[in-house]
C-alpha cells in the first residue's frame, strides 16, 4: 500500500512539475522599450535591434559568448545616422550558449553603457512561415493539408493550423506536433475553405512564443460568387440561344424574300 501511495505522488508531482514547464514556456519576459532584442530568423541569420530615444548617443553594441574575448559589432543596422541594431551571420550564432550584449555610447557628459543582457539563442528562434501548403480530399468527404518545413531541424518545429469556410465568421484552429500534415474529418464541398499554418520552435529544441507569419493561404472547395456566375452565364447562353435562333431565321426569310424579288422566276 505504502509503495502504491508513493507511486501516485511521484505520478503527481511530475504532472505539476509539467504543468510548470508548460506555463512558464508560454509566458515571454517583459523587457524595457530600449532594451536589445535579439532574434535568429530560421536560424539563418541573428538581428539584435533597439529604439534609439531623442537624446541618446549614437551606441555601438558589444557582445561575447561565455569564456570567449568581447568583440564589437561588425555589421550595424542603421536609420537617420544612429545604430538601431547588428546584424550576425549564420556562423556567429551558437545557440545552447550564453549570449551577452551591452550597449555603449559617448555624450557631453560622458561615456554611458547600458546593462548587460544575456540570451539562449536556442530560445530566440523565429522560423519561417511554412511552404507550399497543399489540399487534398480524402474519403468520406475529408480533407488532408500538408506543408514543408521551413527549416532543416524538423524535429524542433511544432505547427498551428487555422482554417475557415466561406460561411464561418471565426477561425478555427489547431496545434500540430512532429509532422507536417493536418486533417479534417468531414467537410461542406459546397463551401469554399481556406488554410494557413505558421512554425514555431517547440519545447524539445527552445522555449520561445515567437511564431513565424502566417503562410500563404491555400484554398479548396466552391466560392458563391463563382457559382453564382456560372448560373448567370448559362442563364445568358440559355437566353441568347433563342434569340440568335429567331435572327438567323429572320435573316434566312429576308435574304430569300431579296432574291425573289430580283429574280422572278419565269
């Protein structure tokens, strides 16, 4: 009984141990307005960016990783004459390691630096909105979508799908794990639906709320207004038809009237 009870507690604390995790994943720091903001766009290349205030001096950004010398940055982003960020290459970024910045600028009064910030790059990911998103129908009147990964590490992507019929006033969605495909039971194939996905780094790889753009959408069924002009179109054919029938007749009858009248026959 006693090792019956301690298996249940150790159940539930690891359940609240989860449920932890779950939160404190899905809520983002707080940072100040003029703080660096550091973000790796798929993983291709890092933008760290800040707000330059009226007043401030023009600041130059240094950064290290842990146990490595500070370097300065050596490709800024600039607007109206000041730094307003560094852009890193692919192979700057380390993710899994500490990442510290600090801004430093010259004034009248002085030298002014900034505190330092420090980043797991792993946690700053942004990926690409997913590619090439496709529809297919499926037995029983479903639907299957499917999409490419926006980044080479599939495995640390998770998905959210939303989709919405052309009778629908709200989007509906869902969260899709380790695939690329998302299903519809049943559908209206009189209505017309459109999809969109968006990536986002999942908990296995990082712990980030920075979901890509959402895709291009993708469509499948009918749309009213086209049905609705097809109907007005075979309802024109169906009445043009007969008035081009009696035209032609016409221009028979007078076209044979003309020639009698100029060649009576003897």
């Amino acid at each position: 009984m006693a090792g019956n009870c301690s298996l249940r507690t150790l159940t539930l604390l690891q359940q609240i141990y989860l449920f932890c995790l779950i939160v404190l994943h899905s809520v983002e720091p707080s940072t100040p307005s003029d703080a660096v903001n550091c973000i790796v766009y798929n993983e291709e290349f890092m933008e760290c960016t800040w707000t330059h205030s009226e007043g401030k001096p023009n600041y130059t950004l240094h950064y290290w990783y842990y146990s490595e010398p500070e370097t300065e940055c050596r490709n800024y982003i600039q607007q109206d004459g000041y730094n307003i960020g560094c852009n890193f290459s692919n192979n700057e970024i380390k993710q899994f390691r500490d990442f510290n910045v600090y801004r430093n600028g010259f004034s009248d009064s002085g030298n002014e630096s900034t505190p330092t910030q420090t980043f797991q790059l792993q946690s700053r990911v942004k990926p690409n909105a997913p590619e090439n998103l496709k529809v297919n129908a499926t037995i029983n009147n479903g639907l299957s979508l499917s999409w490419e990964a926006p980044m080479p590490r599939r495995r640390c992507l998770m998905y959210r799908v939303r989709y919405q019929s052309n009778k629908d006033k709200d989007w509906q969605s869902a969260t899709v794990t380790e695939q690329t495909r998302f299903k519809l039971a049943s559908v209206d194939s009189e209505k017309l639906y459109t999809f969109q996905v968006q990536s986002k780094i999942n908990l296995y790889c990082g712990t980030t709320n920075l979901w890509s753009e959402w895709s291009l959408p993708v469509h499948w069924g009918r749309n009213e207004t086209e049905k609705k002009q097809r109907r007005f179109c075979q309802l024109m054919i169906l009445s043009i038809v007969p008035v081009l029938g009696l035209l032609i007749i016409m221009l028979y009858l007078l076209n044979v009237k003309r020639y009698r009248m100029c060649c009576p026959s003897d």
